[in-house]
C-alpha cells in the first residue's frame, strides 16, 4: 500500500493510498484522482516523509501521551500529525458544506420569508440558503421553523468550480 500527500491547485491538501505508484499514475491519466474539497483533476504529489519500521521488532510502541481522545485512550500527536489532521478536518468540512450548498436553493436575502411560505405550504418543499438576521432567525426557530446558520466562507464560491 502506497501512501502519498496530495494536493490541487487551490492547495487543498489530502491523502491518497494506492495499491501502487502505476495505481496512482493510472488514476491520475484516466482523471478519477480528484481533489475531495474542489473535485479538481489537477492534482500534484507532495513531499512525505518515508516511514521506517524497525526491522528488530514487530510490536508496536506508543509514545508518551500529550493528549487523550474522547473514549480516553492515550494520543500523541506531532506538529506534522496535527498538521495533517487538521488539513483534513478542513477538506471534510468543505466537502461537507460543498454537499450542501449543492442540494439547496439560494434565496439570497428573502432566505425568512421564503421559510415561512414552505413552512405553511404556500411554496415547495426544497432545502433552502440564503442570509437573514439573527432576530428573524430566532423568529423562525419561534414559529417552529428549524433553521441553521453556517459560516460564510468569502472563498468558498471558488472551491464549487
């Protein structure tokens, strides 16, 4: 199993395993290797740094505990472990809000009246973005009208393209 870090040009940065160097390479010339943030085909190998198994041992060390998870177990994370993690909190984050930004509609600023007329079957079912302000928010959720705000990413508009 080969394990390389990827990225595309927008530098979202992930990892691909492949059965091969030829897996990766085939991949990447039939154009199904793609970004999971921005679906870019354009994607480039980073530099990784090689894992070496000591040849003397099988068993597995952990190293000293800095953190624990939430089930309590012990983990250590270095600055490249956290780096990695982080980069991909964030792709599955953007992929996430990608998803949804795809299945609804964008009403813009009319995003409570447009709530309140599906809520009362006066429009069409559908999901629904789109901006408000916090005190028509809490009006909705008042009315019984489930609504969620998202962060607004000024750069997300690129990442759907």
């Amino acid at each position: 199993m080969k394990v390389y870090n990827l990225a595309c040009p927008l530098d979202h940065r992930f990892e691909g395993w492949f059965a091969s160097e030829e897996d990766c390479l085939a991949q990447q010339d039939k154009g199904i290797l793609a970004c999971p943030v921005c679906d870019s085909t354009d994607i480039s190998r980073m530099p990784s740094a090689p894992h070496i198994a000591k040849s003397s041992s099988t068993d597995l060390t952990v190293p000293k505990a800095e953190n624990t998870n939430l089930s309590g177990d012990v983990v250590a994370l270095t600055s490249n472990d956290h780096s990695q993690l982080e980069a991909q909190v964030q792709a599955a984050f953007l992929k996430g809000m990608r998803d949804l930004m795809g299945r609804s509609e964008d009403v813009g600023s009319g995003f409570a009246e447009e709530a309140r007329k599906i809520h009362y079957k006066e429009a069409p079912e559908r999901s629904i973005r789109g901006q408000t302000t916090l005190d028509e928010a809490e009006a909705l959720r008042d009315e019984g009208i489930e609504v969620m705000a998202v962060p607004f990413i000024p750069a997300f508009k690129n990442t759907l393209q």
